[in-house]
C-alpha cells in the first residue's frame, strides 16, 4: 500500500491538471491542495459554466474574497515597512499597490494573463481582466493555503519580485503631474490658477491654487509656495481621476 502522501504526488504530476499544478508552483511557490479552486480563478464570466440550477461558475466570487485578502496583506506589509509613515501616507500607498493598473501589471509580470479563460473577443474583454484574475487567484490561494501563507507568498513573491515600492512613493507624490497625464490620455484640458492670496498676512507668503479641466473647477489647494499650492490641488482630485470614478467624471463633464 503507497502512503497517501506518495499517490498525491503522482496525482499532481500525472493527472490531466498537471499544468495547473505546475502553474501554481512557479507563479506561488506552493503545492496545490485544492486545484479546482485555481481553475476556478482563471475563469473569466465570460467563459462562465452554468450548473442545472441554473449558478454561474467563474471567478467573481472568489475575486471578492481575494480583494479584501489583499488589501489587508497589503496593509500589513505597509505597516512593517514604513513604521513612520502616517495613516494617509499608508491608505495612499495601498490604494496605489491595489488599484487594478497596478494588479494588471503584476499579472502580467508572473504570466498570469496567459492562463485566463475567456470567451470574447479583444475588444470586448474588459480593461481589468488581468487584475481580476490575479484577485481572484489570491483568493484561492487563501482558501487553500490559509492566511499565514498567503501572507508570505504575496509579500516574498510579489511584492519584493515584482513591485518597485521607491517608484511608487515618488508617483504618489507627485499628483500634479499624474493629472496632468491622466487629462492628456482623456483629452481634456486642465489648467492650474495659483496666485498669492493676500488675505494670509504671516510673514510667509501662502499661495492658493484652483485645478480647472475643461474650464470647471474641479479642486483646490493651498501651500507655502507655488509648487505646494498646486501639488496640494491636484492632490484633493486625482482620487476621481482613476478607473470608475475617473469615467464618472469624465460623463459628468460632458453633461456639464
């Protein structure tokens, strides 16, 4: 009688899943309790597979899951990393290691786009695919390797391989320059009106700025020069100048 140990390793690199087996030992590092779970991850709804009762199986659900496992690992690791850093610098930093450029881009980075089951063409495959998939193969990961684990493979895997933290500090800062970028991709024009305010009459002088696209003030800010002043505007915006709030904005404009 082979101990069971023995008839799962022959079933992991002998079955018709082994290539799931194997994507999962080079993208995470670890032996696959459960595969179908993996399987699952990698299912766009479009390929969705409809069950008797009429449930759709894909990836949603465990994208969820693997949104808020995500998120906490991320704060965790923040937290460790940077003892100093305030809670907004934290929140601000998360929110640019979470947001779904950032998850495609790590998808991409471990091939995890190759992998994904999708039934639509290229133009209608959603801009976030990537970053779905890549939420929702955490998920599994969590259900099948528990948290502790998880914890270590995302940190040591991929943030460490994958992630350039210094980068990241120095485009969360410079929020002016990320909208600036972000309205040339959208074509509006933005425009930054920063004066002296005369009102303040510290010794110091204290400049205001008002960020306008396509001629609406959108936010403003104040600073001890010029420079902070506008750094400081465009900072109050660029959280509406992402993903589905940056379409938001865009519709709202136009109506405007």
């Amino acid at each position: 009688m082979f101990p069971i140990q023995i008839v799962s390793l022959v079933h992991r690199y002998h079955s018709r899943d082994k290539e799931y087996y194997r994507l999962i030992r080079e993208i995470f590092g670890v032996h696959a309790r459960n595969i179908e779970l993996y399987k699952l991850a990698l299912m766009h709804r479009s390929a969705s597979v409809c069950l008797a009762d009429g449930t759709q199986l894909n990836n949603e659900r465990l994208e969820y899951l693997g949104d808020a496992i995500l998120e906490a690992i991320t704060s965790d690791y923040l937290f460790i990393a940077f003892p100093r850093a305030d809670e907004g610098e934290l929140t601000r930093l998360r929110s640019k290691i979470v947001n779904r450029t950032t998850l495609n881009t790590l998808a991409e980075s471990i091939g995890l786009d190759r992998h994904i089951i999708r039934h639509t063409n290229g133009s209608s495959i959603q801009k976030h695919i990537n970053g779905d998939a890549l939420e929702a193969m955490i998920g599994a990961l969590y259900l099948d390797q528990g948290y502790e684990r998880t914890n270590r493979v995302l940190i040591n895997r991929l943030f460490v391989r994958h992630l350039n933290l210094e980068e990241l500090i120095a485009a969360e800062t410079d929020y002016k320059s990320r909208l600036i970028e972000w309205c040339q991709r959208n074509r509006q024009t933005i425009t930054f009106a920063t004066a002296h305010d005369e009102r303040y009459t510290s010794q110091r002088p204290v400049f205001r700025s008002a960020v306008m696209v396509d001629g609406i003030e959108v936010g403003h800010g104040v600073g001890d020069t010029k420079k902070q002043a506008e750094q400081h505007a465009a900072c109050t915006v660029w959280g509406a100048f992402s993903d589905e709030a940056g379409d938001w904005f865009l519709e709202a404009v136009d109506r405007l």
